[in-house]
C-alpha cells in the first residue's frame, strides 16, 4: 500500500531515474540507492573557493563561483582536499522534481564520523540541505574536512538525498504509539517532545576501562574516504576512557565520536533524522546528527540492540558531559510504502547492531 505522502522507498528512487526526474552523468552505481535514501557522487572537479557562502534568490551558484573561486582542482585521479579548506565539487547527479517533489540532504554517517563538513547547495537557495519542491538544476557539494586530510575522486560519496512527497513527520502522540508497538528507543521513560524522541549519551563504556569514546587527533595522514578498513585507528583517534567516572569534559573546539545510552529502532516503514538538542546556550552539540535508514536496529534485519554513534563537538567553553545527559532527538517521518531493500540485510550496510564504531574506514591496530 502506498501512503499518498511520505518519503520516497528506493523503488520509487529507481523511477525517478528511468522516468528522468533524476538526471546522472553515468550510470547509477549498483548499491548507490538506499532503502530510503540515494548516496551522491562527486564530480570530476572541485572548486577551492574563499569562504563559504549561499547563492541568494538572485544568484545561480555558478554565478557565486565566478567571483568566488581560487583554482580549480582536478578529481579524475583523486586529490587530497585539506583541512581548513572549503571546496565545491558538482555532484554527477541533477534533477527535475515534480511540483510535489521535494528533497532533503544530509552527510552519510561514514562523512559525519570523519568530521567532513559538508552541506549541498543549490541554485538560488536560500537553505543548505533543503531542496525545493519542483526544482531543477544542479546539485552542489560544499566540503571543508575539519579534522583530517582526506583523498576523494569523481564518484566518491560523501553525502545522501531523500525525496518527500508532502509532510510525513509523526507528531508526539503518533510517536509515542509507535514506540509503544515497536520500542523506537530502548528506555523505559521515553522523553518525546517537539515531534521527537531523546537520545542521551553513555559515559560508562565497555570494556574494563570503560571505553566511552574517541577525540581525534591533529597532524595526521590523509584518509582516502574511498577505502575500507585500511587506517590504524590510533593514528587518527586518542581513546578516552570512563575509568569509573561516568563523565567526560569537552575541550573546545575538539572532536570526539561517543555513543547513544539507547539502543535505537527504525521500523521498516519509516525513517528517522536526527536532530541537534540545543541546550539553548549552546555549548555543545551533535555535529552531524544524520539519516537513520528504514530497518535500522531492526531485529528481523539483524538490528538488534544498534545505538547511535554521536559526534559531538563543545564551543566556546569547556563543558561536562555526564551519563544519561540528552544529548539529541530522533524524528521520524513515514515512508510513502516499505521498501524493497532494509538497512543490514544484503546491502553492505556498515553500522548494522554497531555500538561505539567509528568509521568504515579504521581497523584497529
Ligand atoms: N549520527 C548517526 C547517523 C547515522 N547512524 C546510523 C544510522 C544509519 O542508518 C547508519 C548508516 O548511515 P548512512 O547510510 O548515512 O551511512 P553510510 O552510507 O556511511 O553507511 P552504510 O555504508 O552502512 O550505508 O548509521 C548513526 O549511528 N549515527
């Protein structure tokens, strides 16, 4: 049964492609559609530009980087992008939504835990992320790697889409039914508010020393985003342990990867988005928050106990985390009908019943 609003399932993704709604310079890769979701990839250039910026009502971001640009990068053989930088690449797909199509963008999980900022523009945008119903045009990645050099390519994917007929978020009530049924988020006194549900972070850590999480490390080698399992994980990440403490304080402006207290449930027809919590004064935040695909933490697709990984960075001051402490809130929204494929059966999912995890890309030492 197909619900009349809802985000699009990847049978759906598919006819946007064959019906020419979705445009690609190549053609798709075979596991670049997700079950709620579709991965885009990098073109064959990327421009450093000197600061970030929005195109405006006015402005085309072609028009931007006529004024904007510092030289042209080429990505065909790969090219190392560095820290500090901020770079737009042309992403191989564009598009041509219907009316009643719009879109979202969001970092893949894989860029978040990597502390690759990167946000997708387009043409006469007024909002990062946010593509309107009916547009046509364009899409384009901005990328500025804030802890590690990284080596991308053309095809490289460092962030997703999801398509959007109408308004599908659940509000409180619906969302405190589902969890009721399904057990979205395992606590026993779920905090629902504002149309989402809280997440809190774990302090206590596995392990004898209580491993809670990672703070990554300065001056390092370059990541190649493309390659899996192939970097030391005490090159690039400090350990950081509980030691019995059950708290933990953020030094300024550092990155650190912890880990949900919960673990977290998307039921096969919806999907969640995590959201910041502010805190109203701001000191920290989840930086990258993130999709959570449909199936996730799912027990019939091996999901079973599967927390959130949190990258979290404090501003301004140092600031004490403590165990249980809210940290950020799942929403979710309907899909328009269940999809074909769930995240951790027979996808090459990465992060499938995962707890602390860090990127694909590390292997321990
Ligand atoms: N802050 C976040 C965001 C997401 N996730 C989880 C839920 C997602 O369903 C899963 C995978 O997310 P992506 O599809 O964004 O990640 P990748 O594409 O990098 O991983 P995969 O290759 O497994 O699809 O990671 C998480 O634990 N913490």
């Amino acid at each position: 049964m197909k619900r009349n609003s809802g985000i699009l399932a990847d049978r759906a993704i598919h006819e946007l492609f064959d019906t020419g709604r979705l445009i690609t310079e190549q053609a798709l890769d075979g596991d670049q559609i997700q079950p709620a979701s579709l991965d885009l990839r990098l073109g064959s250039k990327a421009l450093r530009v000197r600061a970030s910026f929005m195109p405006g009502p006015n402005s085309t971001v072609e028009d931007k980087l006529k004024r904007l640009t510092l030289h042209e990068i080429d990505l065909e053989n790969g090219a190392v992008l560095e820290t500090g930088c901020v770079y737009i690449v042309p992403l191989m797909e564009s598009l041509d939504l219907a009316a009643d199509l719009s879109a979202s963008t969001n970092p893949k999980s894989s860029t978040g835990r990597l502390d690759i900022f990167t946000r997708v523009m387009v043409d006469y945008a007024q909002e990062f992320d946010k593509i309107p119903a009916g547009y046509t045009g364009q899409l384009y990645l901005e990328i500025s790697p804030r802890t590690f050099p990284i080596i991308v390519r053309r095809g490289s994917r460092l962030s997703q889409i999801r398509f959007r007929i109408g308004h599908a978020l659940l509000t409180d009530t619906q969302l405190l039914d589902l969890h009721a049924s399904e057990t979205l988020v395992a606590s026993e006194t779920p905090n629902v508010s504002g149309g989402g549900i809280a997440l809190s972070i774990d302090l206590k850590g596995t392990g004898p020393d209580g491993l809670v999480g990672y703070r990554g490390k300065h001056h390092t080698a370059v990541i190649d985003v493309d390659r899996k399992g192939v970097h030391d994980v005490l090159d690039f990440w400090e350990p950081l342990y509980s030691r019995g403490r059950d708290e933990l304080i953020l030094d300024p402006d550092e990155f650190y990867i912890l880990v949900s207290r919960e673990a977290v449930h998307v039921p096969p027809l919806y999907a969640a988005e995590m959201t910041p919590y502010d805190p109203l004064v701001g000191e920290f935040r989840v930086h990258y928050a993130g999709f959570f695909d449909p199936g996730f933490g799912h027990a019939p697709a091996g999901g079973s106990g599967s927390r959130a990984v949190l990258e979290v960075r404090s501003h301004e001051v140092p600031y004490i985390l403590e165990h249980g402490q809210i940290i950020g809130r799942l929403v979710y929204e309907h899909m328009q009908e269940h999809p074909q494929g769930l995240y951790g059966t027979g996808l090459g999912s990465n992060y499938q019943a995962q707890g602390l995890k860090l990127s694909k890309h590390f292997r321990l030492s």
